[in-house]
C-alpha cells in the first residue's frame, strides 16, 4: 500500500513538472511571438523605405506601394521601366515564392504517389521555373542599375547567392545617397552612354597610353522639363541654354501656369534655369509652401540651388505637382 502512494506521489511531482514546463513555454511563447513579429516587420519596413526612395527619384508618387507585398513589385518594375509581367519571374517577389511552392507541391505530390513520370515532369518545370526566374531578375536589375548610374553587369551579383548581401548595400547606397541621380531613356541610350565612359587606348612611341573619354555626365542632350504628376503629367518643355522658366498660378508672371484653385502653389512659385556650360540646372524658389527636390529636401527660398539632370522637384506640401529636369 505503501509503495503505491509513493507511486502515486512520484507520477503526481513529474505532471506537476511537465505542467510548470507547458505553462512557462505558454508564457515564453506570448513574448517570443510579438519579438518574432517585430524582427520580420522592422526589414520589411526599412526595405520598403529604401524601395520607395528609390521610387521617387524615379519620379513616382505612389509611396504607398513600397509597403504592400506584390504591390511592391509592381512598384519596382515601374523604377526601372519593366513590364509588369516581370514579378512572376522576379525572385525576389510575392507571386515568384507562391508560384516557386505551387511546383515543389506537384513535385512532391509525384514522389509520394510513386509515379516516376509526374516527377520528373515536376522537376523538369521546377528547374526551368528558376532558371527563367534568374534570367528575368538579371533583365530587371541590369536596367534598373543602369538607370543610377552603374554598369549593367552589376546585375550578376544579384543572381549570384554569395554576392546578394553586396547587391543589398548598393540598393541602399542607392535610396539613401543624394549623389545618386535617376537618369531616363531606353536601355539602348544607357548603352551608348556608357559606351562613351572610360579609357580608349592609343599607341604613343610604342607605349598603351590611356585617353579619358567623355562621361555619361559629359554628353550633351536636349534639355528639357517632363511633368510626371498633376496637371502636367506627360507634357515636355525644351528649355535652351539661359532659359528660365517660371511656374505658378500667375498667367502674367509664370509660364507653365497652374489653375488658381491650386491653392498649394504660389502665383510666382520658383524658377528653373537651364546652365549648357555644366549641364545642371539651376533651381530658385519664390513660394509660400516650398519646392522639394525628389529626396524630401526643401530648396532654400530665394537661393539659386544649381541640380544636375534627371533631378524630380514637387511644387507645395502635397507633392501633387511634379516634374522631370533632364
């Protein structure tokens, strides 16, 4: 009788042990849960802050679209002038990691059932996926480095998994620089710009002598302003050397003039000044509500700040108004 209360008590000190273990795991799980939640969140949040950065200096206005998965995607591809079609082939996206796990599930659906065709079908399609997948990323990103301005080879090393983490440096340098500048045209005019930067080399009493060429930032262009939001999205304005052009509500003062229940615009709003000697343009704000360079920055008033091309300003708080200097 003895050896069974013994028995009894010893079975009821383990249930107490495994209780007091479930209920501290309980009470471990109620904080591992929202610091699991907060580390997943924060990177998220800084990516989708980098991405839209990144988005206005592209001159998009959409912020927005940075946070929202798949929306996020749609928003990159707007940065670097891809079709949207890209972010089912885009490894770094939403529908590229749904569609990645749709065809492991027939993979693995033929190696439970046995059936040696069904998967070598689904390996067949699995591996032709992320080949395309890779190729597509290299298209997006070779246009997209291109665009600020580094060679379009960089895009290896976003395809390349012992070289990602570079990418994701040069992505940030990219949203948070201010030297960093968005310039726009076909893949092929970045090519021939590119073509026009380095060294040639010449023979110069049998020696390799190298020639500094003219750089992407060298070759002259038509200057221009391109609005791409509010009531000037799409329009373009050739501007010649020495040219100001005045923007506001005042059709006797300015001459892109907006209509006056632009409340957020001034009458004489600021000017832009197009320099051919340095190839900027020379920005000067008049307004009550400020001109803001594509990076947040307010232009201080009435002080000619010079900007190089492919700089976006918004006129006002709201950001409704905004154009292109290139």
């Amino acid at each position: 009788m003895t050896g069974m209360i013994g028995s009894i008590g010893y079975m009821s000190d383990i249930y107490s042990f495994f209780a007091s273990m479930l209920a501290l795991l309980a009470g471990m799980l109620w904080l591992t849960v929202p610091i699991v939640i907060i580390l997943l969140l924060v990177p998220y949040a800084l990516t989708g802050y980098a991405v839209m950065l990144t988005g206005r200096k592209a001159g998009l206005d959409t912020d927005w679209m940075a946070y929202i998965p798949i929306a996020r995607q749609l928003y990159q591809m707007q940065i670097a002038r891809c079709p949207w079609w890209y972010i089912f082939l885009f490894k770094e996206g939403t529908a590229h990691n749904v569609i990645l796990i749709l065809l492991s599930q027939i993979l693995f659906a033929g190696v439970r059932g046995l059936s040696v065709a069904f998967t070598v079908f689904g390996l067949i399609i699995l591996l032709a996926y992320v080949v395309a997948s890779l190729v597509f990323t290299f298209f997006y990103y070779r246009e997209f480095y291109q665009r600020f301005g580094f060679h379009k080879y960089t895009a290896f090393i976003e395809i390349v998994w012992t070289t990602e983490f570079i990418g994701t440096i040069f992505q940030m340098y990219i949203a948070f620089s201010r030297s960093v500048k968005y310039r726009e045209g076909t893949v092929e005019d970045l090519d021939y710009l590119y073509s026009s930067q380095g060294a040639a080399e010449c023979q110069d009493d049998g020696r390799t002598v190298a020639l500094h060429q003219m750089s992407p930032q060298e070759v002259k262009r038509p200057a221009k302003i391109t609005g791409i939001a509010g009531k000037y999205a799409g329009a373009s304005f050739d501007v010649a050397d020495g040219e100001e052009v005045i923007f506001g509500r005042s059709a006797a003062e300015a001459n892109i003039v907006f209509d006056q229940y632009e409340t957020d615009i001034s009458r004489r709003h600021c000017s832009v000044r197009y320099d051919a000697m340095s190839d900027q343009f020379v920005v000067t704000d008049y307004s009550t509500n400020g001109t803001y360079a594509g990076d947040g920055r307010m232009f201080t008033p009435k002080q000619a700040v010079s900007v190089e091309r492919g700089t976006i300003i918004y006129l006002g708080k709201n950001r409704k108004n905004s154009f292109r200097l290139g």
